[in-house]
C-alpha cells in the first residue's frame, strides 16, 4: 500500500471472469488479489494482484442479484470500461461503502 493509504474492507470472494481471490478497499483504490488455496493443510496464499483501480476511475457501482448476490462496477481501464461483478457476502454495506470512498476522494 502507499504513503496514507487504509485499508478500508476486504472479503475473501469471487468474480465472474477472474476466478477466486480477496477484494479489498482502501481509501484509495479497489484490488484483487488471486488466492491459490490448499485443501491438505487448508491453507490460502495472496497470489498477484490482477486489478488495481484508483477510485477516481470507478464510473459506476451497483449490487445486483436475487440468490447469487453480487457487487459490481464498472472503471476506466488501459483497455477501455470494463466491468466487474463480485460475489461478497454483504452486498449493500459494500456498495454503500464504495460510494462513500468514491465521494471522499473526489473531495479531497
């Protein structure tokens, strides 16, 4: 993490495309870290960080789902807006919480 950057929330959780790894908040940025797990001795290791975002780059952020719930956004990237679709246990406090960082750095 850099200079004055928190950590704000992380969950260890899914995403569509990306597979299994930990989402985590700070407030600075959105990051995934790929997790590779072991059942023999149930152990979980931070694999690369496979998405970085700046908050300023989050265009848009909503939950979405009836059984399979999922927070989603969608961000500027090198390869254009892409989106992202998370399956985290507490989907409203992690949008509402987004949306709070979002709002914070943009007024700092």
């Amino acid at each position: 993490m850099e200079k004055g950057e928190n950590k704000i929330k992380q969950e260890d959780c899914g995403e569509d495309n990306l597979g299994a790894g930990i989402l985590t908040l700070t407030n600075k940025r959105l990051a995934f870290d790929k997790t590779n797990a072991r059942i023999m001795d149930f152990s979980k290791h931070f694999g690369d960080t496979i998405l970085d975002i700046k908050l300023d780059d989050v265009i848009k952020v909503w939950k979405e789902g009836l059984l399979m719930k999922k927070v989603c956004f969608t961000a500027k990237t090198n390869e254009g807006e892409q989106t992202y679709k998370f399956g985290v246990f507490n989907t409203k406090d992690w949008t509402k919480t987004i949306e709070k960082q979002i709002a914070e750095y943009k007024n700092q």
